[in-house]
C-alpha cells in the first residue's frame, strides 16, 4: 500500500514543466505518457460529495422568484428526495475562503439538497470570473425553461458586474443584436415593476421590446403599470400580470407626434419617422452622407435582403 500511496504522490508532484538537465529525458521519465497531467485533471473534475453548508451563491441572479419558480422548486426537491439528486451541480474553489466552494449553476438543486440536509452531487473545477460567467451562462442557454426576461436579467446582471458584452455573447451563446435587445428590455423596466411581474415564461421578445417603449413613452406609465398589477387576483400568473401592465398602458396613448427620430451613427445620421402605417427612412445629403446615400439607392434590393437575413437570425435565436 505504501509503494501505491508513494506511486501517486510522486505522480502529484511531478508537475515542472521546466526544461531538465538532461535534455528532456528526465521529464519523459518522471511523467510517462502524460499520466500526470491525466491523474490530475480526474482528480479536479471529479464527482464529489460535498456538504451545502460550505457552497456559496456567487455570480449574476439568473432565476427571477415568483409562483412559477416556487412550484418548480418544490417539484425539484421532491423528484430528489424519490429519486436521489440525478444530475450534479457545478462548482469552484472558493478564491476568497480555504475548504470553501462556489455554485456555478445548479443553485435549485442546492437548494433542494440543503432543505433535505443531504450532501450536493457536484464537479468541481477550476474557474476564473470570466470563465464562471460563460460556464453559468451556457448552461442558462441550454436550460429550456429560462423565460426571455430572465435572460435579459441575467445578461443586464452580467455587465453590471464590469464585463464585456463580448462576454455575454458568449456566456448566452447569441449575437451582438440579442444582447443589445436583452439590455435594452432589462435597463427599460424599473426594479418594482421586475419584482411584480415576474418571468412571465409566456411572453417573449417581442412583446417585451414593445412594453418597454409603451412604459416609456406613456405618461405616468410606471405607476399606471403598478396600480393594475396590484388589482390583480390571488390566481393572476405572471404573464396574466404582465398583461395588466400592458392593457393600463394601452388605455393611455401617448399623444402623436410628427416630429422625426434622430439616430447618430459612425457614418453620420437619419432622421426615422414611425407612424402605424410605416416606417420611412431620411438620409440627408450633404458630405460623406451623400456618397452613402447614393450607394443605398442603388442597390436596395442587396442591402434590404442582407437586413432581412440578420433580422430572421435574431429571431431564430429567440
């Protein structure tokens, strides 16, 4: 037994990835087919039995708490305590606290298994932030349940803590126009109205991006919203809220206006004008603009088609 014990520590500590003397004989000789690098990356990504006690929340809110998710959890912890935990957490070392970790993603699981006092099945890695964000963040994406709010939260949560949006591309494994479309919804409704809402699993993009242009351009929009919701019944789920909020605004027009949207970009500007009937375009000419806007002119049918692939993209990937 002493010679194995011996065997494994002499493979734990022979890591030096330096040059030996003797030309590259030693290294080949003390790490034999890379059995190093292989024991200790099964020792690190091993399934382990850990106590919940010493797991610790870290990282962006990914999962908004309303009736919907509470009646998932106990669904969840009830399937666990019939049928054991079936598929394992992820965590980190804790940087900040020896013998202490870090869920990654598998927080409801956590939970459930802290309610039932049992240890948490979980892979342990290691992970910098950046790369903590991405693994959580891909696992959302994989996650069918996650309303498109939660994912604008999730992705608002992420550059609130001072990443890229590169990063959150990444993390939720879409493109540059979604994540702009997730911030735009998540900066657009005000914290009481998140709280009130909830998920709403039911509604998506659109409707989304539409409620928020409505809450903005609607007088006293915000506390219309907050006087319907509170009316609502003790059954109301969380789109039927979203609903409420949606109709008190409907009822409040905003009043018309003709007056042109100016829209700056690295080329110069436009000036948009949106009506119920159309959307038109106003290119000034004058400078680089002119030579711009004689382009557009003459191939509208290439440019338009191009717009309208993206466009089909960013929906596929609601």
């Amino acid at each position: 037994m002493a010679r194995k014990l011996g065997f494994i520590a002499g493979l734990e500590g022979s890591t030096d990835t330096g040059t030996p003397r003797d030309g590259g004989r030693s290294k080949k000789a003390r790490d034999p087919y890379g059995l190093v690098s292989s024991v200790n990356t099964a020792f690190s990504n091993a399934l382990q039995d850990i106590s919940p006690d010493i797991i610790d929340p870290h990282g962006p809110v990914d999962r908004l708490e309303d009736e919907s998710s509470i009646s998932e959890d106990q669904e969840l912890l009830e399937s666990i305590r019939q049928y054991g935990q079936l598929v394992p957490c992820l965590v980190r070392r804790s940087p900040d606290a020896k013998g202490r970790f870090q869920i990654v993603y598998g927080r409801r699981r956590l939970k459930a298994c802290t309610m039932l006092d049992i240890p948490v099945k979980a892979i342990v890695r290691d992970l910098d932030d950046e790369q903590f964000v991405i693994a959580q963040g891909q696992e959302n994406s994989a996650r069918r349940d996650l309303s498109y709010f939660e994912k604008a939260m999730f992705a608002a949560a992420i550059e609130g803590s001072g990443y890229k949006r590169t990063v959150i591309e990444t993390a939720l494994n879409t493109s540059k126009g979604m994540v702009s479309d997730y911030l735009k919804v998540a900066h657009g409704v005000p914290d009481i109205l998140r709280t009130m809402i909830g998920s709403a699993p039911g509604i998506g993009r659109d409707n989304w991006k539409s409620f928020v242009v409505l809450l903005a351009e609607t007088p006293n929009g915000l506390e219309r919203c907050v006087q319907a919701i509170r009316q609502e019944d003790e059954s109301d789920s969380s789109e039927r809220r979203f609903q409420r909020a949606v109709s008190a605004l409907s009822k409040h027009p905003t009043p018309k206006t003709n007056s042109p949207r100016e829209v700056q970009f690295s080329g110069g500007m436009v000036f948009i004008k949106e009506s119920r009937r159309d959307l038109i375009i106003r290119i000034p000419k004058g400078g680089d603009q002119e030579k711009f806007a004689a382009w557009l002119s003459a191939k509208p049918d290439e440019i338009l088609t191009e717009l309208f692939r993206i466009f089909e993209l960013e929906v596929t990937e609601e």
